[in-house]
C-alpha cells in the first residue's frame, strides 16, 4: 500500500458525460500526478500540481482539467467524455518538486466509456 | 527533450535465470532514472531510482540498474529470476525539461518460465 487513495475504483458512463476523480497524496506529499494508462497509448503523464499550483504540464486535452486543493487533495475533470477516453487513470505524489523525488502510485481509477 | 526507449516489449525467461530490460534515455540535462513494476491490475511500484549518485543502483527484491552515461542506458538486471517477478517494467526519465516532466518507457513484459 502506498498511500495514496483514488476513488472510484471503477467508473461506467456514456459518451458525452462528465466525470471526477480523486486522490488524495501520501500524507506530508505536497506534489500530485495525474497519468492515463491505455493499451494504445501507454502510461502518459497528465498534469503535475506542486502545493496548489500547476507545475507541469504533460499531453492533457483540452477536455480534461485539475486542481489541487488546500488539503492537497486533487480532482481531475473529465467532460464530454469519448469512448477513446476509457483507460486506468493513476495519481502519483511526491514530497517535493525536485526530479529526483520518487513518486508513489495509487491504485488507479479504471474509466470505462460507452 | 526527453524520451526513454525500453527495447525489448517482451522478455521470456526462465526461473532461476537472469533478466536483463533494456532501457535508452535521452536527455537534455542530467536526468533522473527509474524503475517501476506494474503487477496485473496493481498500480506501480519503486524498484529503483538513479539521481546522479552512485551509477550502480540497488533495488528492491534483487534488482539492481547501473547508469551509463556514455551509452545513454539504464539497464534493469537481476541475477536470478522468480516466479513472482512475472510483470510490466517501466523505465522511466525526468528531468529539468518544461517543469520535470515524467516520461514513462512503453514498458516491457517479462515472462518468467517454471
């Protein structure tokens, strides 16, 4: 176990739709990750959010969107969603904003498109 | 820019032999390397990590990578392979480019035969 939590586990919706998922980062971690993991595209990192601020940003569509809140927890956005779209989503967190800092991995969200 | 080559999709070997994942990176600064698994349906895990320290870099669970700088390379190796290490490898680069992005290789697939 990690430490870092992500709910749903799982997530069935229709095209078209909106959803949100959660994570919330090891405790004392200040920065999260966002990835979608698909057979086609591999792990891709998404969006980077250091202490509340974006901090880097990886192959996010336009459609996606997060945010990092005071509690460190973080929301990521999905709207007008695409059958394309369905993949494992994993947040990461850090302690820091250095690249030598390891990220640890939650369990992930399986996102499922109709 | 950064990337990360894993060339191998796939490894076969058997219990009680070695295991060797290749993995090239490319990158602008120094980077920071490292090695995850992903076990079916699991997130992923730490196996190791190189931050400009010793290039020989000790695991978990008998793995263990060493930095080559003047060949670009990570190489993943373990003496002697188990059952249990049946799972995805991850080489994975991050660096100073655009706010240390993190790029994940496009994995490799090690089968380990009884």
């Amino acid at each position: 176990d990690s430490g870092v939590t992500q709910t749903p586990k799982h997530l069935i919706t229709a095209t078209g739709q909106r959803v949100t998922l959660r994570c919330s980062p090891r405790s004392g971690d200040l920065s999260v990750y966002w990835y979608q993991q698909s057979l086609d595209q591999g792990l891709q990192f998404l969006i980077q959010y250091y202490n509340g601020e974006e901090r880097a940003k990886g192959n996010i569509l336009e459609r996606f969107s997060a945010q990092q809140f005071p509690d460190l927890h973080s929301e990521l956005n999905l709207s007008s969603l695409e059958l394309g779209d369905s993949a494992l989503y994993f947040c990461a967190s850090s302690p820091r904003d250095l690249s030598s800092y390891e990220q640890y991995f939650g369990p992930g969200t399986r996102l499922t498109v109709t | 820019a950064q990337s990360v080559t894993q060339l191998d999709s796939h490894v076969s070997v058997s219990e009680g032999t070695p295991v060797l994942l290749r993995c090239n990176y490319s990158s602008s600064y120094s980077p920071s390397l490292f090695w995850y698994v992903q076990h079916p349906n699991k997130g992923l895990q730490l196996l190791l990590k190189y931050t400009s320290a010793a290039t020989l870099v000790k695991g978990i669970n008998g793995f263990e990578a060493e930095f080559k700088k003047s060949e670009t390379s990570f190489h993943l190796t373990k003496p002697s392979a188990h059952m249990s290490d049946a799972a995805e490898y991850f080489c994975v680069v991050r660096g100073l480019t655009g706010g240390f992005k993190t790029i994940f290789g496009a994995g490799t697939r090690l089968f380990v035969k009884a």
